[in-house]
C-alpha cells in the first residue's frame, strides 16, 4: 500500500467527529483566500487614488478617495482575523478528536494481539512507534488543512485576481512554479527513504532503553551498566548523525524555496516597472502584484521549508505504525462469535499442533487430552515439553496451529475472546503486577470487589499477614512490576487474585514456585479446596504438589507420551516413574 493510501485509511477510520469540522475550516479557508486577495487589491487602489489625484493636482480628493477603501480594507482586515481565530480553533479541535480516535482504537487493538506477535516486538520500540504515528496523526493532515490547502485556494484566487487585473505580471509571478513544484518532489522522494531509516534507527534505541531499564537488575548484577551506556551512546551518535544530515538537507531545501521566492519578487518587479514606465500599467496594480506575491509565495515557501519536512516525517512514523499494526492478526475474534454466559468446564483438545511462528520444529505435535468438568489434571515433564504452551491454548491467548479446543463441547473460537477468558483463571510462573497499591493489584480481575473480599482473597493465598506488616498495608504500592515485593510475595498476590476472580476453570503453571516449603504447604491445602468441583489444569515440576492430581500428562517434546493416575504412572515405569524416583530420592519423603 501505498504511503498516502496509508495515512488516508488511518484518517478516514478515525475521522468520527471530525469530518464536519474539517469541512468548516475548508469553507473559512476559501473565505479567507478570498478576503486574503481583497487585501492588496485595495491597498494598490489606494495607492492609485493617491497617484491619480496628485497627477491632476487635487490634493483634496485623496481623503474622500482613500477613505471608503480604507475603511474596506480594515473591515476585510478584521473578518479576516476573526476568521482566523475560529477557524483554528476548530481545526484544532478536529484534530484533537482525530488523535483521540486514533489513541483509543490504536490501545485496543495493539491490547487483543496475541502473545506469539507481542513476543515478536519490544515494549520500547512499541512504545515509541505508538507515541510517533499519533504525533504524526495530529501533524500530517493538520499541514494538509493547515498549509497546501489554503496555499492552494489562495494560489488559485491569486491567479483569478491577477488574470483579471494584469495578465502579463501574471505569468511573471508563476515564472519560477514549476521550479517550486520539481523541488517539493524531489525533496519528498529524497528524504522519505533516509527519514524512514532514521525511524528505523530512533526505534531501535527506544528498544535499547528499554530493555536496559526493564532487565535493570541483570544490568547492575552483571556490572553491565557502562556496557550498555556505550552502546547506547554509539547508538545514539548514530542516530544523531543522520538527524543532523536530515536537517542540513531540509536546510538547504528552505534556503532554495527562499531563493525561489526572491526571484519570483525580482521578476515580477522587473517586469512591472517596463510595464510602469512604459504606460501600460499603473503603480498601483504592480503595488497590487507585489502584495499578492506575499500571499502566493510565503504560503508556497512555507509548504516547501516547514510543511514537507514535517509531513515526510509524519508520514514515515505512519508507515511504521501500519506495518506494526497491520500484521495479520493470528489471533482474530470471529464476527459470529457469542458471548459464553455459563459454563460446566469441560475441556478438550483434538488433535492440537501449534508452532511459534518463528521456528521451524513444532512445539505441540497432535494433543489430544479431555478434562472433564471438575477434574484435575496436571501437566509434567521436562523443561521446554510444551506444557506452559499447552494452557496457552485453552484461554485462547495463541491459537492452535491444526486441530480444535473445545470448551463445553464446543470449539472455543466460537466464544468471544474475553468472555472465555473470564472463565478461565490462570496463574503462572512470573507474577505480573502493576505500579499500584495491593489492594488494586488484587482487585485488578474483579474490579467491584470489596476491600472484604479483598482481604478474605490474600487470606486464603497466605499474603494477609505480610501486607499487614507493610507500612500501608493494602495501601503500599508494588513498584513496577511488583519490584518492592518478593518473588514468594508477588506470587501469593496472584494466587490471591485468582481465590477473588473465582473462575470456574483454573489453570496454576509453577504458580506456587516461589513460595517457601511452608507457606507452600498451607496454599496446597487452600488450593485443594478450591479446586473441588473445578476443572484444573496443574503444571508443577514439584511433583509433590501435583501428584493427587485425577489425571496426571506427561509430556515429553510437545507430545503427551503417558497419561494416568500417579499410581498407573508408578505402575507403568515410564518417564514419570523416573522423575519421581528422583525427586523423592531428594525431597519426596
Ligand atoms: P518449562 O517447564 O521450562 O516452563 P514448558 O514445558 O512449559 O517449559 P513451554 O514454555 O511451553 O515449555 O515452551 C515449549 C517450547 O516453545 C520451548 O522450546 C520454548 O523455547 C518455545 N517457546 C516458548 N515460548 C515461545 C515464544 N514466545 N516464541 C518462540 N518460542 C517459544
């Protein structure tokens, strides 16, 4: 597609509340254009007036004369003006709603993608590409309403205007057009290439910044940090280089359309003073001319000098929004999906293959496992078997690659994303917490809860007695992340969100990993009553917390090798045999 075709359908798919606007400052701009060329119009037929009159010898007449036409010209001066105010505010309020419209439905989306495409981008660099096409949504069709619109209608009714007064300083004021016109190209065609590198550039080190900040502790327990203060200024030089050459190059590009300019003032004038001296014109219309050409090639200069540099960064920042947000979506809602009301809990996977999309080896080759309602099932074997991949699929965060989930009988695509979901409770290994108080952290699933339910929630996850020893109790904020917290504290805040949320289907991957053995014990046995009468799916390495399990999967390289009771398993002697003889050679009493 198409640069303009892009920021065109950016525009028109964000443009609710605008399009009337934008049509008012369009009206007002031909008004204004038009009142514009009245300007120096009637200040040439006041300078006639004078001339006229001091050429007959009747001084007197001057006042009469140049006193309806001054009064004309404060009057065109003032509705002008006042123009000019209304029409920016509107024009600024339109783009204000265009940039709203974008933001909104820019989050929305960019929050349905499916993990596989976040795994595929950096915060940093996500971060910075948003920022910059909702900048450039807000400049790139403000100078196109802004600067080329009105430049053309005040190009067109200055041509208009001086046909009818003069033909031949006409032609001498469009002498040096196709020039201007050859040089925007040229300008456009060569900078956008180089402006879009430069993108490329200034993204790449949002995504250095952000990941030096976000692996902070990685980088200071390695003594990392000059390391990566080198690279990132490296970087930066880089970028900075380019940025100079980009604006020596828009410079040298202003200093042209100024001396464009200059000459189109020099021709004009040459021209209309033969014109003048000859008789075949009056002092007065070539005053008119000169002050025309104010209004024709300032506005002109300005497209060349501010509005072009401007736009071909904006438009570029577009470019690299689109192709971040017009990747195929891997994990799309269908049109006719429903909302999922109630559900038993039932879940089923056919013949389930899935690959992430940048590997060659499938990760999950042909699972085929059905949990009945209110059953336990958990998940072991070794690390990188597929298991965390595998609950991926049932809340529908990726999609199966081959094959079919089926919830309640029913394949799951047929659902609404987050009605699923919201059926579905998951905690996993790595606790994920806002930069927000405990008590809105917990709350986060279930947003009306009270602050009792809160509480009962982080007492069953055995977190009520260390956030009453915090300074502000469920008041303290987490820090980014939940830095302030523990591991084994973050992870009893999980715990404690799904004890509130209270799904009917749970999913718990290592979701009591960081807890010590005693504190673990006690959540097992609050996790055992929770569990009953639920569908729940266990991943657990531990295999002491899993092994009551009803059905226990085994699974080795994205295949489920051996499935069972914990006794079958013991029983058959397979991999899990050999894992829990390991295990309870260590710990396992
Ligand atoms: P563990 O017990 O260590 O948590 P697991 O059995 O849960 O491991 P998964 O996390 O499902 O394993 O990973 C299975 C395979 O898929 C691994 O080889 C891993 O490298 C790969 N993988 C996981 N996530 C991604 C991703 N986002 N993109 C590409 N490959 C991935």
């Amino acid at each position: 597609m198409s640069d303009w075709r892009r920021v065109k359908k950016l525009v028109t798919e964000n443009w609710q509340g605008t399009r009337l606007r934008y049509a008012v400052v369009v009206l007002i701009l031909v008004l204004g254009s038009a009142l514009a060329v009245l300007d120096p119009i009637l200040y040439g037929k006041m300078v006639d007036v004078i001339v006229d009159a001091l050429r007959d010898q009747h001084p007197e007449t001057i006042v009469n004369g140049v006193a309806v036409l001054l009064a004309l010209w404060i009057g065109v001066f003032v509705i002008n003006v006042t123009l000019n105010i209304v029409g920016r505010y509107i024009f600024w309020k339109a783009n204000n709603i265009l940039g709203l419209n974008f933001a909104c439905s820019a989050v929305r989306d960019m929050l349905s993608w499916s993990r596989q495409r976040f795994s595929r981008l950096s915060t940093g660099r996500t971060v910075k590409v948003f920022d910059q096409a909702w900048e450039a949504l807000f400049w790139v069709p403000g100078d196109i309403v802004e600067q080329v619109i009105p430049t053309v209608l005040t190009f067109t009714a200055v041509v208009i205007a001086g046909l009818i007064l003069d033909w031949r300083l006409t032609i001498a004021s469009l002498i040096m057009l196709p020039i201007a016109i050859w040089l925007g190209y040229y300008g456009w065609k060569k900078a956008r290439p180089k402006q879009e590198q430069l993108d490329h550039r200034w993204a790449a080190l949002s995504r250095h910044v952000g990941e030096s900040i976000g692996n902070i502790s990685v980088v200071q327990d390695y003594a990392q940090e000059d390391r990566r203060a080198r690279t990132f200024a490296s970087l930066m030089r880089q970028v900075v280089v380019r940025q100079l050459r980009m604006n020596v190059f828009w410079a040298l590009f202003h200093g042209t359309g100024s001396t464009l300019t200059l000459l189109g003032r020099a021709a004009v004038f040459i021209v209309g003073v033969y014109l003048v001296a000859n008789g075949s014109t009056t002092l007065g219309t070539l005053i008119t001319f000169l002050g025309m050409l104010n209004y024709l090639l300032s506005p002109i200069q300005h497209v060349i000098g501010n509005s072009l540099p401007r736009m071909s960064m904006g438009v570029s920042h577009l470019r690299l929004y689109t192709d971040l947000a017009d990747e195929i979506n891997d994990l799309k809602e269908r049109d006719d999906a429903v909302p999922l009301k109630k559900i038993v809990g039932d879940v089923e996977l056919k013949g389930v293959h899935f690959t992430y999309g940048d590997q060659s080896r499938a990760t999950l080759l042909g699972i085929d496992l059905t949990i009945p309602a209110g059953t336990s099932c958990a998940l072991v074997g070794p690390s990188g078997a597929g298991k965390s991949t595998l609950v991926k699929l049932i809340n529908r965060t990726i999609d199966p690659t081959r094959g079919c989930v089926h919830v309640d009988g029913k394949d799951h695509c047929l659902y609404t994303l987050t009605s699923l979901r919201r059926h579905i409770g998951v905690v996993t290994q790595d606790t994920y917490l806002f930069h927000d108080t405990i008590l809105n952290n917990v709350k986060f699933v279930k947003p009306n809860a009270t602050e009792r339910e809160v509480v009962h929630a982080c007492k069953m996850a055995q977190a009520h007695d260390y956030i009453r020893r915090l300074p502000n109790g469920y008041r303290s904020i987490v820090g980014e992340r939940g830095v302030k917290l523990s591991g084994g504290e973050r992870q009893r805040i999980a715990l404690a969100r799904i004890f509130l949320a209270d799904p009917p289907i749970l999913v718990l991957d290592e979701s009591t990993s960081a807890l010590d053995s005693e504190t673990e014990h006690r959540i097992q046995q609050t996790l055992k009553e929770v569990m009953k009468g639920r569908t729940s799916i266990l991943i657990a390495h531990r295999l002491s917390t899993v092994y009551l399990a009803d059905q226990i999967a085994v699974m080795e390289r994205g295949k489920i090798v051996d499935i069972g009771t914990h006794d079958e398993l013991i029983k058959k002697g397979g991999l899990y045999d050999r894992l829990w003889s390991l295990q309870s050679d260590g710990y396992i009493s």
